[in-house]
C-alpha cells in the first residue's frame, strides 16, 4: 500500500477486506481509533491501519 499520512474508512476496509460499516461499528465500539478531520471526515494514520489489519486478521481466525 502507499506511503500517506492518512487512510480513508474504505482503504482501512479493503486492507481488512470487510465493509465499511464493519470500520465504523468497531470505530463506534471503540476496538479501533479514528482522527476526525475538518467537516467530519473520518480518517486514519498508518499505524491505525496496523492495528486494524492486525484486529481483522485476529476476528478471521477466531471464526475458523
């Protein structure tokens, strides 16, 4: 993936391949944590999307 210092809830989504909304509920449930930007825009550093591939990663293996 880019080098960029922030990372959209549909990058951090596809990096975990789930929806979304599944970002959102874990953003809300506060299992992983968000930078507001101006307007309301929901955005993530690269070590944010660290710790979500890595809590995505650990969710598919508990399924299995």
């Amino acid at each position: 993936m880019d080098t960029k210092d922030f990372f959209s809830t549909r990058d951090i989504a596809r990096a975990c391949g789930v929806s979304t909304q599944a970002i959102r509920n874990w953003v809300i449930e506060k299992k992983v944590k968000d930078v507001q930007k101006a307007g309301g825009r929901r955005v993530f550093i690269q070590a944010d999307m660290d710790r979500f591939v890595a809590f995505a990663k650990s969710r598919k293996e508990r399924k299995m």
